[in-house]
C-alpha cells in the first residue's frame, strides 16, 4: 500500500483568511486600547491635581492662608509656592527667597521680573520639569518652531478679561522653562478694579475666586464651602490651528497665575480657556481635596444672558469658580 504524502503550510486561501481574522481583531483591538490609554492618563492628571490640591491644603496649613494668586513685583504665582509641600524642596531652595516674598508698595515691579531676578539662578531653577504640573495627555513642549512660540511668564485678570505678558520661546535659548497645564483659578475674572457700581459688574465681583493677586484668603472666607469652591483646572494654552498639534502659546508654572473662569470651555481653544484632550471633560481640583471632571461645550454668554442666567451650564460653572456668590447646585456641570 503507498502512504498518502503528509501536507505541510497553509494555502493561499487559508493564509488571507487568517490574515483576515488577524485584521478584524487589530481593528476591534486598537479602540479598546485607546480608550485604556485615556483613562489611564485621566487618571494620571487626576492624581496629579490631587497632589496640587493637597500640597495647597498642606500649605495652608502651615501659613494660616492660601499661597497669593500673582506676586506684583515678581510675577510668580503659586505654583512655585508649593514646591515644598510637593517633595520638590529641592527646586524651591535654588529660587532667591525675595521672587516669593509680598515687597512693599514702594517697589516697583521689573518686566519679565522673575526670570531676570537673580539671573541665571532663578531661571535655571525654573527649567527644572515638575510631572505632577503637566497633563499626560498633552506636550506643552511641542512648540511651533517657525513661530518660536510664546511662554507666557503672568496672567493679569481684571474686569471679568484676562491678559497674558510673556516672552517668545526663542528667547531660551533652546532651553524652555518647566511648563503646566493647570492653572490657578482666580474666579471669573479675577478682582474687579474699575470702580464700576453696575450691576453686572457688581455680579462678576461677587464670583471671585482664591488665586487673586496678592489677596489673602483663607478657608472661612471661602463661605460657600470648600467642597463647592475650584482651585485648580486644566489648561492646554493655544494651539497653532484648532485643538490639536503644536502650540502656539504655552504657560511656565513659575508664570502660571491667577486664571479667569469667564471664558470656560471657548472652542477652537485658546489660552484664555480650560481645557483638556480628555475626552468630554476638563479636570478641576476643589479646595477640599477633591478631583472633579467638567463637562466641554460651554461658552461665555452676552452680558444681558449673564444677568438673566440664561446659560445654565456656564452660570454654575462661574459658581464653581467663585468662592463667596452663594450659589452651591452644580449638577449641570460635574461630570
């Protein structure tokens, strides 16, 4: 009897139809790690804002009152302040103690001031990169180089606007300071200085929040309650074109003051609103302690809407933002 001959490999059909299958499961894969991907980097920022929000409770703690929300004379906010209730002493220790100090009214304050302050010691220090201040979801350091970018060293928010002074990039040298993507929040437009008695300016006032200038506040004076009042929130400052790519504006964490809530979630984003690469929501920390996402797709309304409450959703998120208004129901907003 002859042995039948023992075949070995695949056919062409069958090794396509593999391949195929192989295909099929790569495309139902790839979606699933993704989204494994994002919740795992949602849950890095969080940590990371639960750390802010600790190391600023720690802080008060120790001081009796929250870190100022913008030095006048050297421009630094509180990020800096916190360095040391972060395990990062060793960043803070190489910062002349005079960037933090409050100065007397008879100082005057210097452009760019705590870049040049103690030059290089001060900027040095500056470069050094903190993790727990930056998103994973984004690269605050993929600047645009034909544009140079621009690192914004101080916000200044007055009359429900906000303005931003920096330097452009190429002015490093190369070498960017330590960058962040969570920003003091300074209510919705910060302290209101032009004398207006108008009611919408009386209104905008009233929503003021922790991180203004050199203010000092404390935990009783945030009367709506700690668990009711953002401190911190996420931003991605601006990108070169729409919400992705590289930026066009980008924020130092020695530079990142005091930051309004007036214009929320704007889309295309810009670097005078929250945002996030997340996906739906923008990261906040509360002064308790807490992490709380907020829903995206909110926006400024008129100054007549405003005074209404017409825009539901962007009303509570000025709450939020605010630490005294008096207005506490938020589930419109918290995701």
């Amino acid at each position: 009897m002859r042995r039948r001959a023992t075949r070995l490999g695949f056919t062409l059909i069958e090794l396509l139809v593999v391949i195929a299958i192989i295909a099929v499961l790569i495309g139902l894969l790839l979606p699933a790690v993704q989204k494994v991907r994002e919740a795992a980097a949602r849950m890095t920022c969080q940590n990371n804002l639960k750390q802010i929000a600790l190391a600023n409770a720690n802080y008060e703690s120790a001081n009796g009152k929250y870190p100022y929300g913008r030095n006048r004379v050297s421009r630094c906010g509180p990020l800096g302040l916190l360095l040391p209730y972060m395990e990062q002493a060793n960043i803070y220790n190489r910062i002349q103690s005079s960037v933090f100090a409050v100065q007397p009214s008879t100082v005057a304050s210097g452009s760019n001031a705590w870049i040049n302050a103690d030059f290089p010691n001060v900027y040095l220090a500056s470069v050094n990169r903190v993790k727990a201040f930056e998103c994973p979801s984004d690269n605050p350091y993929d600047v645009d180089p034909s544009r140079n970018g621009f690192v914004v060293i101080w916000f200044i928010n007055t009359n429900s606007g906000g303005n931003a002074s920096g330097v452009s990039a190429d002015q490093f040298a190369g070498t960017y300071p330590g960058m962040t993507n969570y920003m003091p929040s300074a209510g919705l437009g910060g302290h209101i200085t032009n004398g207006s008695a108008s009611t919408l300016q009386a209104w905008y006032a009233a929503r003021e929040g922790v991180f203004v200038e050199e203010i000092v506040n404390t935990i009783p004076g945030i009367t709506d309650g700690t668990s009711n009042t953002m401190i911190f929130g996420e931003s991605l400052g601006q990108f070169v074109s729409g919400n992705g790519g590289q930026h066009s504006i980008v924020t130092s964490w020695m530079g990142a003051t005091g930051f309004p809530a007036y214009f929320s979630m704007a889309e295309p984003t810009n670097y005078l609103s929250y945002a996030s690469n997340h996906t739906g929501v923008v990261n906040f920390a509360f002064a308790d302690g807490s992490v709380h996402g907020i829903h995206k797709g909110f926006k400024a309304p008129s100054g007549a809407d405003t005074l209404i409450r017409a825009n539901a959703s962007w009303d509570a998120f000025q709450s939020l933002a605010g630490k005294a208004e008096g207005d506490v129901l938020h589930n419109d907003v918290l995701y």
